[in-house]
C-alpha cells in the first residue's frame, strides 16, 4: 500500500483527521511514519491535523481495558505517530467487556487528558444502543439506519460528537458483495465469507441491491457512502452532535470516518464528501448537488429497501453469543518491556 502518498494526498485534499488503532496492525507505525515524511517536506504544523487512536482492543478476541494497559497503549501510540499529544482516542469496541471495565479504562483516558497527552476521549462500539455507549465526549459506531433516538440520548448525557463509521458494512454494500457461506469461495473471498458476521440471506439481498443500483447506472459502493454520508451529516448535525467544518460559514455537519487502500479511492471518496457538502450548503436549493442527492435518496428508499424487506435495520450480535476474552486475568494489566513492532519496522528501514 503506498501509505507515504495517501496521507500526502490526503493533506493536500483539505483532508485533516487520521484515525487508526494498535489493533489495525502496522497502521499506527505506518501513519506515523507517512506524517513525519510530509512534515519534513512541507513543514506542516501539528496543529493542522486531528490525529484519533484507540486502546484495549489487542487481538480479534483479546482485550485489557486494565488501567496499567490502557496507559501503556497511549504511550506507546504517543511514540509510533511521532506526536507529543493525541486529539483523540477511543476506547476500542467495548460491547466486549463489561461496564465497570469501560469505567474504569475511561477514567485512566481523562488522566492522561489533564496531563495533556490526550485532548479528547471517546468510546467506539456496535449497537449504539448499547447503554455503555454514554460516558465519554465522543462516540463512534456503524450507522446502519436513520433512529435518531440514540442521538438524542448521548445529547442528552453530554456527548459532544457521534461519529459514523463502517458504511459499506464490512464489504456487504459493495458491487462484489460477501460470498454465501455455502459458495466455497477460495482466498481472501474465502476468508472474508468465512468471517463476515452476516447471515446468508442478507448477503444475498445486498447483491440484489447491486444489481439494482446498476440499472440506475450506478455502483452500490457509491450509492453507500453518498447516502450515508448525505444523511448522517444531517442527522446528526440536527441531533447537535455534528461537527464544524472549517471554512464553510459555520456549517456544522455529521462526521463520517472512511478508509481507503490507494490514491484512486481517496480521490473518490472526497470528491463525494465535497458533493455531499455543497448540496449542503445550498440548503436544498435546485442545484447539481442537491438533484443527484435526491436521486440517490429515491433510489434507496423507494427501491433498495423494499428489496432488503425484514433485513432492513438489521444489526448482528456483537459479540457473538458465547464470546470469551482470550486475555486471562492474570495477564491484565501485563505490559511489554519492548515495542516489538517499532523494533520490525526500525530493522526493515535500516535494509533500505
């Protein structure tokens, strides 16, 4: 992945937030690494930029919300993106442990914000009706209908900012969709089959979405990230849980959080968030922006969700039923002596 240009571009797009998280493998590293690079070559200041991490998730099914952990994950996130403080880091899927746990590790996050090595916390995890999503001044979770209910009541507790995040569900809205567990798909289709927490029927019903979305001359991909991000940004700026954009006259809007794997991508996916924003500014007045909106909405309400029928709105378990923390509680609170992954990438360099 050419991770040194996408984060450039991304800069040079008027793009100026990162999220990442020690659970994403190298990314924390690698965005570290690309940052410093364009700090050098374009003396960016730090301040131009919202650098967002988590803590306590380590592995797929292994978790330390511990105090002693959550603190060693700031520090060391603090080292690998080559930053003296972080804007904001979330507590990382905490469906997955239990309320006191998230308490406690909330706490340890607004320690380390008096001591300003943090300047905001939040919490990240799926549904967003889970009632432990309430603590923090930042929240953010999959948006997968229009309930505007939950907004209301993280307003309601004092959250500032509810982020939208996963809008393609985990590859399902995409033109290739997610194989059935039955098609004995081989490779990274296979893997993905294998792990998607969907039941076959709704991945069935969203590669109807796609051939749907193609006879209107339209990606479902396309139609995903534009209607969730158009809809979000209204949402959740009425709910009073937007953000300010700047240079836009006040204009506050949902935020929404998107990944991408090259240039082409990145260049889509603003393009969109611009179009998005421009409908938005003309306040619903007749123009480009707020007639391809328009269609966009009409596609999906009058044709895609009668098609999902029962699936619309649907949420799966999350965890699963049964799920054990892999993490034994002798081992909470255990921290390595060495970042073992700064030591890899320092060793990878040194043989350029």
């Amino acid at each position: 992945m050419p991770y040194r240009q996408i984060v450039s571009r991304a800069l040079e797009l008027g793009v100026n937030g990162f999220d990442t998280s020690p659970y994403y493998g190298p990314s924390e590293v690698l965005l570290g690494d690309a940052l410093a690079a364009h700090t050098k070559a374009t003396s960016l200041p730090r301040e131009a930029y919202v650098l967002v991490t988590k803590a306590g998730r380590i592995a797929g099914n292994e978790f330390d919300y511990s105090p002693a952990y959550v603190r060693h994950s700031v520090l060391r996130s603090l080292k690998r993106l080559n930053t003296a403080y972080l804007d904001l880091v979330y507590m990382h899927d905490v469906e997955f442990v239990s309320p006191a746990e998230v308490l406690a590790a909330v706490q340890t996050l607004r320690q380390l914000r008096d001591e300003g090595k943090i300047r905001y916390v939040g919490i990240s995890g799926f549904p967003v009706h889970n009632p432990t999503l309430g603590l923090p001044e930042v929240v953010a979770g999959p948006d997968h209908n229009d309930d505007q209910s939950p907004l209301r009541r993280f307003k309601n507790a004092g959250v500032q900012v509810v982020l939208n995040a996963s809008m393609l569900g985990m590859g399902l809205l995409t033109s290739t969709g997610i194989p059935s567990s039955s098609e004995g798909a081989e490779g990274k289709a296979g893997v993905i089959a294998s792990w998607h927490p969907a039941p076959d029927e709704l991945r069935s019903a969203c590669r109807q979405l796609s051939t749907i979305a193609s006879e209107a001359g339209e990606r479902l991909e396309t139609v995903a990230l534009h209607w969730s991000m158009e809809e979000y940004a209204r949402v959740a700026a009425a709910a009073g849980l937007g953000v300010q954009l700047p240079g836009q006259g006040g204009l506050h809007v949902g935020g929404s959080v998107m990944g991408v794997t090259n240039t082409a991508e990145l260049e889509q996916t603003v393009a969109a968030w611009n179009h998005v924003l421009e409908g938005l500014a003309a306040g619903g007045e007749a123009d480009a922006a707020t007639a391809r909106y328009e269609k966009l909405k009409a596609l999906v309400e009058q044709k895609m969700w009668p098609t999902l029928g029962v699936w619309k709105g649907y949420s799966w378990a999350s965890p699963d039923e049964g799920f054990q923390n892999e993490r034994s509680p002798d081992k909470m609170g255990l921290v390595p002596e060495r970042d073992e992954l700064m030591d890899i990438v320092a060793r990878v360099n040194s043989n350029l």
